[in-house]
C-alpha cells in the first residue's frame, strides 16, 4: 500500500514540478527507508527530539535528503533546530529569526528559512499576519546567515477540499506581492497542501506540498 501511494503522489506532482516533503512525524524509521528507496528526497517533521532521533537511525541513509522542519519553532529550539534541519519552515516572527541568525552564524552556516504567514482566522494556526509580512521579511534581509526561500501556510481543515481554495488563493497573492516587491532570485517556494488539500494547493500555484498520511496510510 505504501508504494502504491506513494507512485500516486508522485506521479501527480512530477507532472505538475512540485516538490513532495513527505511527512515523517510519528513514522517508524523502517517505513520512512521505504519511501527514501523509492526517490523520495525531502522529509519533513514538527518535533526536533524526535526527529533527532530518528536521523540517527536512519544515519547514512539520509545523505542527499533535505530534512525540513514544519512545525512551529520556539526561540530556544532555535540551535537544534539549525544543527538538525536543510529547511525551516515556520519563520513567523523577527525573535525567532534572530536567534537562528545566530545559531547559525555559530555554525558557520547559512540557514534556509520559509516564512510562515497565517491565512486563516483559526486561534491553533501560527504565522505572521499578511499586513505584517513586508516588514518582517525587510528585517530577516538584515540578517547575514538567514536565507528566505519563500513562504509556507496552512488552510484549515475541511472534509471538502475545495473549500480551502480561498486560502490557497491568499497564500498565493501574498507570494507574488512579496516576489514583486523584493526581487529576490532564491524566493522561489510556496509551501501549502497537506494529505486532504494538496491538488487543490497545487492547483493555486503551490511548489512544494507537505504529505503524511496519504503517504503512511495503511488503507
């Protein structure tokens, strides 16, 4: 089942050029290897202890796999976080990205980042509000060891996919608006879609989806 899901989802998103984070929270060393051998190259996870652990089992089998991490950050996660992950996703205020900034200085080290903007009204959901995503980026630009690569959001959560296009759509119009306003060559990702939503994200001009559980589930 895994590997059908797995030539589904890939199929689909070759097609289209966007690329697949597969979602690797909660998921045993021995099925991510799974994925890994059939070209998967980006995996993602929202918990640093856990992910640690798991990148040491994995260990070699990890070479030329970005790790990213997609859950939301606290400033003093920061240092783990840049040891352990390529990309971090869940940049949403100029605190935290200062601190990165310096771990990653530390390390000598030039830390990819995502900018993560809320799109939705949903108290659970993190991110920068759009009417304050200009300005952070214009103060992360100040920092040498951050390079923002684009953006990433999240739509809530429906059983019709469909209606979480109106978010998509926002995300998107803020990506562009950002691209038009700091022409900068390496801004290049929006993040958006997971397992529910992603055909409808891609459909909005998604590059990169998050995938867990049409992945790793078993039906």
């Amino acid at each position: 089942m895994l590997e059908a899901n797995i030539e589904k989802i890939f199929k689909y998103l070759a097609e289209r050029s966007v690329t697949l984070v597969a979602v690797t929270k909660t998921v045993a060393p021995e099925r991510i290897e799974v994925v890994l051998q059939a070209g998967v190259t980006d995996v993602g996870e929202s918990r640093i202890q856990e992910a640690s652990l798991k990148f040491a089992a994995l260990g070699p089998r990890l070479v030329g796999v970005r790790k990213h991490l997609i859950g939301h950050l606290q400033t003093n996660k920061a240092k783990k976080a840049v040891e352990y992950f390529d990309l971090i996703q869940s940049v949403d205020r100029i605190a935290l990205a200062e601190v990165i900034n310096m771990c990653a200085g530390l390390r000598g080290k030039i830390q990819d980042c995502l900018l993560e903007v809320k799109v939705s009204d949903e108290e659970t959901k993190h991110g920068i509000a759009p009417a304050e995503l200009a300005e952070l980026y214009t103060q992360v630009l100040k920092l040498k060891n951050i390079r923002i690569c684009g953006l990433m959001a999240m739509a809530p959560f429906f059983e019709d996919p469909e209606l979480s296009r109106v978010f998509f759509k926002k995300a998107r119009q803020l990506f562009d608006e950002v691209r038009r306003m700091f022409p900068h060559p390496e801004f290049t990702i929006l993040s958006m879609g997971m397992s529910n939503d992603y055909r409808i994200a891609v459909e909005e001009g998604s590059t990169m989806v998050r995938i867990g559980t049409a992945l790793f589930a078993e039906k």
